[in-house]
C-alpha cells in the first residue's frame, strides 16, 4: 500500500463526514427559493478546496457562481489537468417517494443516499480528496491541476460558455477529466470515449382557429391531434429507422474492434428486460442493445399535448397539438444539419388541412475522444490499478453538451472517467452511490493524475 492510499484509508471516516456536509446542502440550481442555499454550496467548496492546500474562489455569473481553483507547482514543463464538475443538483420532487430525506444523507446497504451522492457531489469530492492525499502526503502534486466546477450544469450550463471564452488563457490544460458518467457495472470499470449529442425539436400542429364541439365539426374539420400522430408515426419504419431524408448520411460506422469490445461486455438481455420490466426490447434492425444505446442515432417523441386532458369527458375538437421531439446524434452527425433536415421532412408530411409550426429548442453535436490519447491511456491503467482488471471502453447514450466547448474553445481532449452506477436514480428519489466506488474512486484518480 502507498502513502497516498493509506492516507485515503486512514482518513475515509472523516471524508464522508465532509462530505455528508456537502450533500447536506440544498443547491438546486433550478429553483429560486434555492438560490441562497446554491450560493452557500459553492462558498463551502470554495473553502474546503482552500483547505486542502490549493488556491480557488467562487466566481459570479449571470446566475449561480462557478468555483475556480488551480494549483501550479509542478512547473512549466509538467501537464496541466483541467477538472470539470458542478455542485448543483436535480430537484427532489416527488418527495414522498424518498425513503430518507433528499438532503439529509444516510448510508444504507453499502450506498450512500441523497440527492447529488452520484450525480454529481459525490463524484466531485472523490477528487478533490485524491488531490488533499497528494498533497498531504508528498506535499506536492505531481501535474498541474485546475478545477473548475460550476452551479448550473442541472439547468443547461448557461452562463458556462461565456465564462470559458473570457478566461481561456487560464483554463489552458493539456487534458479535461470529468467523472459524471457511470462505469459499466459493479467491480466492471469503463471508460466513455464518446458521447452522443442532441438535436430538441417542438413542433405544433393547427387546425381551426378555436376548439370545437366534436360532434357538430367531427367528420368535417381536421383534428390537429390525429394530424399530428400521423406525422410522427411517419417518422420512424417498422425495423426502427429513421425516415427523415439524408438522417444517416454521416453516420460513423462502428469499427470491428468497437463491436468486439462491446461483444465482450458482460451483457444480459434478459436482465436488462426484466430490471425495466417490459416483455421485449425494442431498436433498429440489426444491432445489438449496447450499439443502438452507444454508437445509433434515434427519434423519440418526448412528449404530446393537446386537447382535453381533465378527469371525465369533453368531446372537443382540439385547435392545435404540440410534441417535443428529441434526437440522439453519433459521430460524425451535426445538430444543425438534422434540424434542418428534420423541419424539412415534417413539413413535408403535413396533409394540406393544417400548419406547422417547428422550433429548435437546443442542441449539441456529438463527442469522441481519441482511444489511445495520453490522458485516456492514463485513465485506463489508473482504473486497472483501482480495480485490479483492465477496464472495457464504452461509449455513453447521454450527452455531455460541456465537452463540446473544452474541445472547441481549449482545443483540449476530454477523458470521461466516471464512478457512478446507471440504475443509481441520478435523477429520481433516492439517489444513491455506491461506497466501493467512492472508494475505488479515490484511488483511481489519485493514480490517474500521477500517471498522466
């Protein structure tokens, strides 16, 4: 056992209890009656990362604050790491459905229970204690570190943009490690090296200029709501294609050695059906669960409004119907492109009895990190050191919309080594992280920035 894992070992009580503090602050960047309790979070992390022997403070924005801390003592010559996270979390609701308070953390059956315990708190402080054991124990780190962790990330990193593009020249780094992305499963480490971006589409159908009484327009005036179902169930074939002309066009193909790699995935249909409980999968033709969630493109209809909605019966003919319609990108797709390409096509299938309407709500473009890159190289002995087993290398169906701007802005590689768990609730009641993790965790990063 190193000094630097003996340390970690010797001081995990107190390190749970630090961070039992952070949870315990309500810092839910998507409500205003939060806003105090965001800003006092970010005042904490601020001063336990001082605490720890390196130099941060909080920064203001248009809304919550960011935190900034670097530490630049291992010289000119030595890498710069550039750690990305954020302290904000989800909302709770509902709440009734928590087993524990969201904000009072507990630990329950080798988990640790809160909200932001993996998504992203928990993650965040496995690294900043990884840097407190280099530090406490050599007095030194052996790479430049900074961190920069903002308070928005839950409600679209709005004011992040702006804050890299003015502070470019400090953000400089040869690498940008995030952990907010799960590992495979438990004691079966991963790493991401790509994300799949996002193309978010509402569309609206109208009909008459009022609603109307169904039986004396029925038959007569078409309705927006059976319009507009028929358009989507135009969008997508029976084998789980996507119709839209010129969709695939550049859609990066996985390599032989990327399905084999996901080929050897400890993988169970089965299980994975009955963990959500539905009779069958279902896809695009001819790929398997893992590529179609990893390295395929989709259309999902997020949600569909219309009508009358309320308890009992109103036999109206609805004026308009609206969806909100999002798209999973892969390499090499652009949201623009797809946005065109989209409103184009839904357009086109409209019957002449009503308009449309498409707005782009947001989008990002995908991301892939080169495999064999220093920092990935890194990353995948650091994991093999942690866990005692080479760790697969996967890609994530999410998308991280931060990565684009690092690559763009600093023209930095990301490596996306993450600890969480994907059936953790990240986003439900009781959100949970697995301790084993949080420990492994600390030991992997700790590696990762002596070997990178």
């Amino acid at each position: 056992m190193t000094a630097i894992e003996r340390y970690l070992e010797e001081n995990y009580d107190r390190f749970l209890a630090e961070l039992f503090e952070f949870l315990s602050i309500p810092s839910v960047s998507a409500a205003p009656e939060h806003n105090a309790d965001t800003r006092r979070c970010a005042e904490w992390l601020a001063a336990h990362i001082n605490g720890i022997g390196i130099k941060a403070e909080t920064h203001e924005t248009a809304g919550h604050p960011i935190v900034y801390g670097e530490w630049n003592g291992a010289g000119a010559d030595a890498p710069t790491v550039l750690f990305y996270g954020h302290y904000d979390v989800q909302p709770v609701d509902p709440l009734d459905l928590w087993t524990n308070p969201p904000f009072g953390p507990v630990i329950r059956d080798g988990n640790i229970y809160a909200r932001g315990a993996t998504d992203d708190k928990g993650q965040v402080f496995l690294h900043i204690k990884a840097l407190e054991a280099h530090l406490k124990t050599t007095g030194s780190l052996p790479v430049n570190v900074k961190l920069l962790i903002e308070g928005e990330e839950e409600v679209g990193s709005n004011n992040l943009e702006r804050f890299i593009a003015e502070n470019t020249d400090t953000l400089l780094c040869d690498c940008v490690l995030i952990s907010d992305t799960p590992i495979f499963a438990p004691g079966i480490p991963s790493l991401v090296y790509g994300l799949r971006g996002l193309c978010y589409m509402e569309v609206t159908v109208t009909g008459p200029n009022r609603d109307l009484h169904s039986g004396a327009f029925g038959g007569a005036v078409e309705n927006p709501i059976n319009a507009l179902c028929a358009m989507i169930a135009r969008l997508k074939d029976a084998y789980g294609r996507i119709t839209i002309p010129g969709f695939y066009d550049d859609v990066r193909l996985l390599s032989p050695e990327e399905q084999a790699e996901f080929a050897r995935l400890p993988f169970s249909q089965q299980n994975y059906n009955s963990g959500l409980n539905i009779p069958a999968e279902f896809g695009e033709f001819g790929y398997t669960t893992n590529e179609r969630v990893w390295a395929r493109p989709t259309l999902d209809v997020n949600g569909i409004y219309g009508g009358y909605t309320g308890e009992g019966a109103k036999t109206v003919l609805p004026s308009k119907a609206s969806a909100k319609i999002s798209m999973r990108l892969v390499p090499d797709q652009d949201n623009s492109d797809i946005a065109r390409k989209f409103e184009r096509y839904f357009r086109s299938i409209a019957p002449p009895t009503v308009t449309v309407n498409v707005t782009e709500l947001h989008g990002a473009n995908p991301v892939i990190t080169p495999r064999e890159s220093r920092g990935m190289n890194a990353a995948t002995q650091a994991l093999e050191y942690a866990y005692g087993k080479k760790p697969f290398h996967v890609r994530e169906g999410g998308s991280i919309p931060v990565c684009l701007l690092f690559d763009t802005i600093l023209h930095a590689p990301t490596v996306l080594m993450g600890f969480g768990l994907s059936d953790e609730n990240a986003h439900s009641p009781d959100e949970h992280f697995l301790l084993d993790n949080f420990k492994k965790g600390m030991t992997a990063t700790a590696m990762f920035y002596k070997l990178v």
